[in-house]
C-alpha cells in the first residue's frame, strides 16, 4: 500500500542549511507537497512539486525530486529560529481527494 | 478575510458523549477533509466531501460521522463508538478534489 517515510528530527545552527528528506511509494502520485506545523497551530502550505518536475525553487526553499528512486527533499537556506516546526511532506494518492502524509521531521534551529 | 475556521479550538468530552467539531470555508471550495493526528504521527483522513450531499469514509472513519448539506461546512461528529478520541482534529479543503489542500487552524479534543 501506499506509505511515506521522513526521519524524526533534525536539529541546525541559524544561518546553516537544511535538508529535510522524505521517500514515498506511489509511483502514480501527481503532485507532492510539503507543510509546514508550528505548536499548537494547523499545516500551512509551503511548496508542492509537479511529478513530472525535478526541482522547484521558492526564494528560501527548494524542492528536488528524484521519481526514479522515489525520493524528495527539501531545502531551507539560510535557516532561522522562525523556521523552527514539523515539517510534512505529502503525496496525492493517484484518485485524488486523499493525502498520504509521513510523520514530520521536528526541525529544531539553534542559534 | 478568506480562510477555513474551525471550532471550538479546543473540545472536552465526556465517556458515552457525542460531541460535533465545526469546519467551515468561505473559498468556495467544493471539496473538504477531516483529518486526524496523534502525537509523532502524519495525518490520517477520517471522512471527505467531493462535492454538497455527498461524503466518503477515509482510512479511520469507525466512530465518526459527518454531513454536508452546505457547501461552506463540513461538521464532523465524534460519537461514543470512538474509544480512542483524544487528538487533533484537522479541516482541510481544496477547490476540487484534485487540487491542493488548505487546513484550518484545528481542534484539540480531550476526554474526561
């Protein structure tokens, strides 16, 4: 079945750059998205990747994606102690209508 | 002022209670979602709307109910079949269900 894998934590210093990582299994997915989850708070959108994209950049943030091994990333430049949150990538499962998330990598940026 | 609201922010309830949490947009968005998250886990989907009068079960939809009879709202009911309710309730919507979806801001749902 359909699953999405992302390590637990990753912890930085302010101003290094951040590579969050994330493998997913269906092949068939059209579109790959990242949130972002602060304390206590809802997801907010942060970027989302074509399928048939393999990279995409959006002033701090960018999203490489590698279809062959099933393998996307994200990367934070210049990491702030703002960018501190859960970070989730997600799949659209191939009908629509349906996320698979993976668990969230806890980014912790320390000054 | 655009956006998806959910309430209350936060819901206590009771053992045999029902309780509903509240979802409603003003995007003139067609499709909605409830999720559900757990501490140190993704979100896993309860219930989705395509489209007014019409819902599907998600992945975890035993103890939930749902209606949609507006467009805007999309209320989720926690019945006392759900032995485990405690989480964190996400609202999500998106303009059709092929497109990407928004979240509200949640609602955290403690049993006494």
């Amino acid at each position: 079945g359909e699953d999405v894998e992302q390590s637990l934590f990753l912890s930085v210093r302010e101003g290094d750059s951040s590579v969050i990582n994330c493998t997913y299994t269906d092949s068939s997915s059209t579109y790959l998205y990242w949130y972002k989850q602060e304390p206590g708070a809802g997801l907010q959108l942060l970027t989302y990747i074509f399928s048939n994209m393999d990279m995409k950049q959006d002033q701090r943030l960018t999203v490489l994606l590698n279809k062959k091994d099933k393998h996307l990333s994200l990367r934070i430049a210049d990491t702030q102690t703002g960018d501190s949150a859960i970070y989730f990538c997600a799949e659209s499962y191939n009908q629509g209508g349906k996320l698979i998330f993976g668990q969230g990598t806890e980014l912790s940026v320390k000054p | 002022d655009g956006g998806i609201t959910q309430s209350p922010k936060y819901l206590f309830r009771k053992e045999g209670q029902n309780v509903t949490l509240s979802c409603e947009q003003n995007l003139n968005h067609d499709a909605m979602y409830w999720y559900r998250q757990d501490p140190g886990q993704g979100l896993r989907l309860i219930y989705y709307s395509q489209i007014v009068n019409d819902f599907q079960k998600g992945d975890i939809a035993e103890g939930y109910s749902v209606s949609r009879e507006k467009k805007e709202s999309f209320p989720l009911t926690v019945t006392s079949a759900q032995k485990n309710p405690t989480a964190f309730y996400l609202c999500a919507s998106s303009l059709t269900k092929w497109e990407t979806q928004y979240f509200g801001p949640g609602t955290r749902l403690l049993v006494l």
